[in-house]
C-alpha cells in the first residue's frame, strides 16, 4: 500500500472517529512555511522531532484514544515543480509504476 492511500485511509479514519463532532467546532490551522493546512476540532501540539533535527512534529489529539500526526520538513522546491508540473499536465506524464529490489535491478510492471 502507498504512502498516499496509507494517509487517505488515515484521514478517512480520523474523520469517522470524529463525526459526532459539530462542524461549526471545527478550524483550519493554515502553516505555509510547512507547507500545508488542516482542519481540525482542536489545535495542535507542535514541537520538534526528538529524532530528526529539520522535522516538525504536528500533533491533534482528537479523542482520548485518536490523534492525528504530521511530520513535517517544509515544502521541498523539487516536490513542489513536480507537483506543478503534474497539475499543468492534467496527469498525461504519469508513468507506469514499477517495482525495484534492493540492488535497484527492474523486477516488473505493474
């Protein structure tokens, strides 16, 4: 499973969890120097990574058994072209993804 559907099964999660929330409660919490915004009930608990120096650590404590966590190093200029030029594209340059192994040798396509 990908990071990204891993993030989207998370959110889809911390979502349920919270649905007996009104959402009149809920706030965006914008930070542009990392780079993204989330809403959420509650504001969170921000302090850097004990184990990595340049990580920021964001965290929602959403229920007494829920939280939410984002480590964040700020936008990096390269993720942020190729986001562009993947919006620009309207996604035609995706390519078909394939697997490596350790060694980097091509094992097959999907």
């Amino acid at each position: 499973m990908s990071w990204r559907s891993c993030l989207l099964l998370l959110l889809v999660l911390v979502c349920g969890a919270l649905a007996q929330k009104s959402a009149a409660q809920w706030k965006e919490y914008a930070y542009p120097d990392a780079g993204f915004a989330v809403a959420a009930p509650v504001s969170p608990r921000i302090y850097p990574d004990p184990k990595a120096t340049d990580v920021r650590v964001y965290r929602w404590e959403l229920t007494s058994n829920a939280e939410f966590v984002i480590h964040s190093t700020g936008p990096r200029p390269t993720c942020l072209k190729a986001v562009t030029t993947f919006k620009e594209s309207n996604g035609k340059i995706c390519r078909e993804p394939t697997f490596r192994d350790r060694s980097g040798t091509f094992l097959r396509s999907v």
